[in-house]
C-alpha cells in the first residue's frame, strides 16, 4: 500500500521564495565589497518593507520615496540615501529585466544631490585641468 504525504504551502511563502530567489540572483551578479553593501542596503529595505506591511515585489514608487524620507528623518547622510536608492534602482531593474515584475518602480524615484560636487560653474582655475589649447592657434598646444 503506497502512501503519501500532503504538505499544505501557503501562497505567502510563494512569494517569500520568490522574494529571496530575486535577491540570490541579483547579488549572485557581484562580489566582494560591492555584495556586501547591496546585502546590507537590501537588508534594511526589507526591514523597512516588513515595518510598513509591503511585499518586496509589490512595492510602487511611492514606497521607494517613503523609505528615502524616512532615511533622512533619522539623520542619514545624503550620500547614504542616493547609495541605498542606487542599489534599490539597480535590484528592481534587475527584476524588471529578468522578468519578474512589469514595470521598475524605482525607475524615477528622486535621489538626493550630493553637497560634494560641484558644477562646471563652481569650479575655479586652480582646480581646473590647464588647458591646452592655445587661443591664438589653429591647432592644440601640445601638454608637456
């Protein structure tokens, strides 16, 4: 007499399985530090997500805003939020290209500006490259 065993699976941990095989296969894609820092970064979304009852893969744009604002409330510096964003944009791409979501919701979102740049127009001409073109001449002066 043959028997078998039945195992009851919710559609919960369907998408669970799924969450957690789109994160293995976006971090399977790097190494060293770089993987560690998206781990870290995907790591505190995730907590995020549970804290505000959102699937991983059912988060919209707004979500992605939410969690960026939430960031900057609690003092985070502007150059962690855009490094944390960045890898969100480049895990839901990932998932929008491998198929698993039809749009990215990261697609748009607003990262902050980082206070450490400057535009062409701030920059001076002692941390400007020399130029080596010669205005009066018909062709580029040669750099030594």
């Amino acid at each position: 007499m043959a028997t078998t065993a039945a195992v009851l699976v919710r559609t919960d941990d369907l998408v669970d399985v799924r969450e957690r095989a789109s994160i293995a296969g976006f971090l399977a894609g790097y190494t060293g530090t770089t993987r560690v820092s998206y781990t870290t970064d995907l790591r505190l979304f995730l907590a995020w997500c549970a804290d505000s009852n959102v699937r991983l893969l059912d988060v919209k744009r707004a979500h992605l805003e939410l969690f960026a604002r939430r960031m900057e409330a609690e003092g985070r510096m502007r150059s962690t939020v855009a490094r944390r964003l960045s890898t969100l944009g480049s895990f839901y791409r990932y998932c929008h290209t491998e198929g698993l979501l039809e749009r990215n919701p990261a697609a748009n979102v607003r990262r902050p500006k980082s206070t450490t740049s400057r535009a062409p127009s701030e920059w001076t001409e002692a941390n400007s490259a020399p130029c080596s073109y010669k205005p009066d001449s018909d062709r580029p002066a040669t750099t030594p």
